[in-house]
C-alpha cells in the first residue's frame, strides 16, 4: 500500500461528489508522481488517516483504483552519459532530457481546491485584523491553514509556516500565491520545503522572487537545471536573465561531465547563451569521444566560437557531416577548423 501511487480520476465529476474538507484537501494533494508513503510529509496527516481516506476517495470514484499487481518498471528516461564510450547506445543518444517526474504540472484538481482556499481566505479570514489573523494561522487546521497560505501579508505567513501542521502542500501555495519578497525569504528558510521540486518551480514562477535568493537557492544546482529556468517561458524574464548569469558562473567551474550533458541534452542550443566561455581539455576529450548524429547539434557547435579545434576536426569526420555539405561547410569557416579543411582538404 506504501508503494501505491494515487492517482486521481480525470473523468470524476468532483463537484457532484460529497467530499469532507479533508479529502478535498488530501485529494488536491495527489500529483499522479507522488507514492503513498510520501502523503504524510506533503500532507500533515499521520499514515493511518491517510489511508482511510484514499480508501473513500476510491470508493466515491474521485482516486482510480490500486493496481492489484505491481507493474513491471520502466525503463528510465534516456540520458546521455558523458563518460559513455562511443559505441554504446547511450552515448548516441543526443535528445534533449524528457521531464521529470516530481515537474509535471499540477493537477486540475489543485486549481479547484486553491480557488475554493482563497474565495475562503477573502470572505471570512482576510476582513478578520492582521494580528488576529497572525495569531490564528499558528494553529489552524485545514482548510483554514491552505487559506491563510493567500495571505498578502508577511506575519501571517510567517505565522503559516509555525504551524506545526504545515507541510509540503502548504509551501507550494506560498510559493506560488505570496507576493511579498519578506515572506518569500521566510519560506525559503526551511530546507526540506526549498528541495521541493513543486516549491522549487512555482517560486522561480513568482514575479517577486529576490535576485538575491535565486542566487543562493539554485548557485550549487546543476547546470540542466538552471538552463530549464533560464528557458520557461513561464518565468519573468529577470528571474530568467539571474538564471543565465548563474549558469554562466557554475558552467566555468562545473565538472567535465556536467558541461557535456549539458552541451548535449540541450542539443547545443545553450551554447548561444555561453558565449565567450571556453572549455576545458577533459570536457573537449570526452566530447571528442561520441558519435554525433543530430544536424542540430552539430550546427550548433559549428556556431560556437569557442568550440575547440580538436573537437571541429571531430565533427568533420562524423558520417552525418560527410553527408549534409552544408554542414561540413559551416564547420569548414570555424576560426578553429584545421588549415587543411579550410582550405577544402
């Protein structure tokens, strides 16, 4: 049962449903990713209830049924590693990482349930005073405790996260609907809601997210990640230029095999967003070491002022090159091209 992981029933007519507060509240917590075993953390709910209460959303219809038999794993979702010899399978792959899963989108399911937090938080909790709002969030339940998460005002949200019962859930909401950069700080004070990746992607989202604090929070991820913020379209735009000069700053001193995936799940496109920076001897050997086959991927280099030369030499040897002319000839106009191959050699 531990291991099961709810998902909720897309053809469910939830408002038809004689939901309780709490499996409501349960409810718009399940993800379709998230496993048993991990609802009591995201929840404030102890396993027991937990389990009680996926057993009604099941019988109401609202959660489709366990599995009777535990599936056969999936292979996982292909990564180019860096050290792959050429010749194995993986290092041939050159497509761009699939997303994880703890980054899927929430679930309709939320909306429905933070519409009805925060239409709760505007008629009965917003019109109470603010210090009587502050006192009241330390120790309320949910729902109440999901529509204090809308408040606009930091005490109270720092009021949210003493509560003893906040939890994952909660911090996403603050994440997403809190925009003051003062409550924002609060929230990030906690780590295990900062390794979150559901917290994680709504606050790069929120529009009042302290260049400062993305700094601190997102300077020792990896590269991958910090290139997917500098690319969301969801995200502001000077969120999205911190995160460029961030990855700017970590690719100079990330290892070899960092940059290459990098380099290559990306298909070279970041390369535009690194110019003027050079690589390392190992990171050059070990790009030098794969087969490439995408034209993307190798157009994108050939645009590559710093591409090393033993790397271009590389490229005009792959097969794929041989047959795109057109490709052999951007590579034959790079700065760093051997003499011979300018000249047509």
């Amino acid at each position: 049962m531990n291991d099961w992981t709810p998902k909720p029933n897309p053809s469910a007519r939830l408002e038809r449903l004689p939901l309780t507060p709490e499996e409501g509240f349960v409810l718009s917590r399940l993800d379709g990713a998230t496993a048993v075993r991990h609802l009591p953390a995201l929840t404030g709910l102890p396993a027991e209830r937990i389990h009680a209460i996926l057993a009604r959303l099941v019988s109401q219809g609202a959660v489709l049924p366990g599995p009777t038999a535990a599936p056969a794993p999936q292979p996982p979702p292909t990564r180019a590693r860096a050290d792959a010899p050429p010749d194995e399978p993986s290092a041939r792959h050159e497509e761009p990482l699939a997303p994880e899963e703890d980054e899927a989108p929430e679930d309709a399911t939320v909306e429905i349930a933070a519409g009805n937090w925060r239409q709760l938080f505007e008629r009965r909790l917003h019109p109470l005073p603010e210090d009587e709002r502050a006192s009241r969030a330390r120790a309320a339940e949910d729902p109440e405790l999901s529509a204090f998460c809308f408040d606009p005002v930091p005490a109270v949200i720092k009021s949210v996260l003493e509560n003893m019962r906040v939890g994952l859930g909660h911090a996403r909401l603050i994440a997403r609907h809190h925009h003051s950069p003062v409550g924002l700080e609060a929230l990030c004070g906690r780590a295990a809601f900062t390794q979150d990746a559901g917290v994680r992607r709504w606050l790069v989202r929120n529009p009042q997210l302290p260049s400062g604090l993305f700094r601190r929070l997102w300077s020792g991820r990896r590269l991958m990640e910090q290139y997917k913020v500098a690319m969301d379209r969801d995200v502001p735009e000077g969120t999205r230029r911190t995160a460029r000069e961030v990855m700017r700053t970590r690719f100079n001193t990330a290892p070899a095999e960092e940059r290459v995936e990098l380099i290559l799940n990306t298909e070279g496109r970041v390369l535009a967003s690194l110019v003027g920076l050079a690589v390392d001897g190992k990171t050059a050997a070990l790009l030098c070491g794969r087969t490439f086959r995408s034209p993307m991927l190798i157009q994108n280099i050939a645009r590559w002022s710093a591409a090393p030369p033993a790397l271009i030499a590389h490229l005009l040897k792959q097969e794929a090159v041989r047959r795109q002319p057109q490709l052999r000839l951007l590579l034959q106009r790079h700065p760093n091209a051997p003499a011979d191959a300018r000249r047509g050699g």
